[in-house]
C-alpha cells in the first residue's frame, strides 16, 4: 500500500514538473503598432487585402476610416488596423476640451499596391456659433512591416529637392485662385531650411505637428501644407515621380514602383 502511495506521489511531481516546463518560460505576445512583420520572400510575395469602411459615431462627431482584411498574416492585419484607426482619431485631441463641435471626416485611398498603402483623411470640425475648419491629414503604411512611414523615410529631403518643391506650377491659376494664393503664401514665407525642416517632421501626426501631410498616388507625390485661412487654409500639390525619382530613398523605389 505505501509503496502504491509512494508511487502516486512520485507520478504526481512529476506531472507539476511538466506543466511548470511546458508554461513557465512563455511570454504573452504583444501586439505593438510599431512592430514589423516582414515577409519570407518579398521579392515574389503577391499580398492580397481589401479595405472596408469602419464608421465611428459619436453624437456630433463622425468619422469614416479604413480597416483591411483578408491579409494572410493576421497578426499584421490587426497591427496596420490598429495603427489606421490610431490616426484617424488624432484629430480628436485638438478638440478635446470642446464639448459643443460638429466633426466630420472621412477617407481616400490613394495608393493601395503590395508595399505600400496610402490614405488621406478629409473633412471639418465645426465649432459652435464660429466658422467650419477643414481638416486634411495623411497616413502612409508599409504593408511589409505594418508600420507607419513618414516623408523623411522614402525622400530624400535636400536642397534638390526643395528646388523641385519650389518650381511646382498650380495649374489653372486663375481658376484655383485659393490653391494659387495658398502656395504663393509658402514660397513666400518659407525659406529652404525651413522647408526642409517642416518636410524633415511631415507625417509625425495631426496632434504634434499639423503643418505637413504627405500622401502617394500612383503616379505622383502628393503634399499637403497648411497656410492661414485668408491664403485658402492648405494647398495640396503633387509631384510627379518622373521628376522627383533622384530623390527617392535607394531601397524604397517599390512604393512607387508604377513609374
């Protein structure tokens, strides 16, 4: 009898040993925003997703953002969602002591390809008894790693560059007097290192740093930079890649691949 005691007690021990090595030394996953995913072969990698619309309503404040499915790699899907909802709601902490205000926003995709994709946020917030706000914001994503890049990621941001930034041409000028005037504003007040520092900081977030959005098309560069309401509140301009490729960091030339 103690001998099958004996024995149950040693089976027992040995059964706690087990389960102690089996889950002792795991660490719980954490799914960061900023936490890449990159692909086994990105060469040949054909990545297929779809974008759905996620609306969030609450009272005066709607907002209309993207989220993607059908990614293979889930674990990325949550992560580029995750980080496409973040940005859409920055907006929200320039009004956050504001409770009487109308907000209204939604998307574009303006560039969706297996690296990179590219979305801009576009509406108005509207304070009691004062005049709306347009409100224009960006966000880009690399597909690969599920992170967000800035403009200082892909460009590179020198005095060339500038230049090229400088000798853009609003088209119909007469008919887009608000762009013409909202971009004279800029070559006016700016000088080049300033350029080149509000470039250097683009993308950063509404919250931090509203002054300068990039955005890709297929087939241009697109920035957008606030100017006073007076100067048509902010321009946008595009830049074709033909004539910025020069400045296109070396390995970041598949964001544009098209060109």
């Amino acid at each position: 009898m103690i001998r099958k005691i004996c024995l149950l007690l040693v089976m027992a021990m040995l059964l706690v040993l087990i389960s102690c090595n089996k889950f002792g030394n795991e660490k719980p996953s954490i799914i960061s925003i900023n936490k890449q995913f990159p692909l086994k072969n990105n060469k040949s990698s054909n990545i297929v997703f779809s974008v759905a619309d996620s609306v969030y309503n609450n009272r005066e404040i709607n907002i209309t953002y993207p989220q993607i499915k059908k990614l293979e790699d889930e674990s990325r899907q949550n992560s580029i969602n995750d980080l496409l909802r973040k940005e859409a709601f920055t907006v929200l902490d320039l009004f956050r002591y504001q409770d009487d205000i109308t907000i209204k926003i939604n998307y574009k995709i303006t560039r969706k390809s297996n690296y990179i994709l590219s979305v801009t946020y576009d509406g108005y917030a509207r304070p009691r008894r004062t005049y709306p706000s347009r409100l224009f914001y960006t966000v880009n994503i690399d597909i690969n790693s599920g992170r967000k890049i800035e403009l200082k990621d892909y460009i590179n941001i020198d005095k060339s560059f500038i230049n090229k930034f400088r000798n853009y041409e609003v088209r119909e000028p007469e008919m887009n007097q608000a762009s013409a005037s909202a971009f004279d504003y800029i070559l006016k007040s700016y000088s080049d290192e300033d350029l080149i520092r509000c470039f250097n900081t683009a993308d950063s977030s509404y919250a931090k740093s509203p002054f300068a959005f990039s955005y890709l098309t297929n087939d241009s560069l697109g920035i957008s930079m606030e100017a006073p309401h007076v100067a048509g509140g902010h321009i946008e301009i595009e830049l074709k890649y033909t004539n910025i490729k020069d400045n296109i960091e070396t390995n970041k030339h598949a964001y544009m691949e098209s060109y």
